[in-house]
C-alpha cells in the first residue's frame, strides 16, 4: 500500500473545521478570510440591530412570531440581510436591508433560499 502523499481535493475544504483542533478558532478562520464578519462584532451593527428591532415591534417579519427567546432559542430574534451584502458596506449598513426574523426561521427558511441562490446573506 502506498504513502499518501496529498490529501484528496474533498479534505481540503476540511480545512477551517481542522483549525479549531489547533488552537485557531472557526470564527477567527472566517474573519481572516472575510475581513468583513468584524462589521458584526462593531459597535455601530449593535446599535443598528437595536434599531431594527424597535422598528419591527419584536416581531418576525416573515412568520409573525413575538421573538421572546433567549440565545438559541426558535424564537429568538435574528437581524438578517434581506439581499446578499457580500461585503458591500454600503448594503451590509443599509437598515432597509435589514429584517427581524425568528431563528428558527433564519436557519431553515432563509439558508434553503440561500442554497438556492434566491436569499440574501444574513
């Protein structure tokens, strides 16, 4: 039997899940290669969600849930980007991008239109 000399192309996209064995978060993988993701850990996108959350009344714009739910919850609140940002500053900051979703929602629904190219990235 012969020595495996490279990995199969398949267990290359292993490699952000393989780095949180090392030492290196899955997270900070991902803000390394999107510069980006950081937008979510700002000051100003804290201050937007607040604003989203007032101006949706706490409600799930697309099932009508009250979202009451702590962290995790299916009824916790989700600020999502109704059309993909990408990374365009200016459609990640606009609050007209921007929709109050359940979780439970924002983790079926919305990543099934992702997968089918006709959600946003939220």
């Amino acid at each position: 039997m012969g020595r495996l000399t490279a990995p199969p192309s398949r267990m290359a996209k292993l490699g952000t899940r393989i780095a949180v064995t090392h030492g290196v978060s899955r997270d900070a993988v991902r803000r390394k290669v999107t510069p980006w993701r950081a937008w979510y850990s700002s000051p100003r996108w804290f201050r937007l969600r607040q604003a989203v959350f007032v101006r949706d009344g706490g409600v799930c714009r697309q099932t009508g849930v009250l979202l009451i739910g702590g962290k995790n919850a299916p009824d916790s609140p989700v600020v999502d980007h109704i059309r993909p940002h990408r990374g365009d500053p200016d459609l990640f900051w606009d609050i007209d991008n921007l929709q109050l979703v359940s979780k439970a929602w924002h983790d079926s629904e919305k990543q099934s239109l992702e997968r089918g190219g006709a959600g946003g990235e939220g």
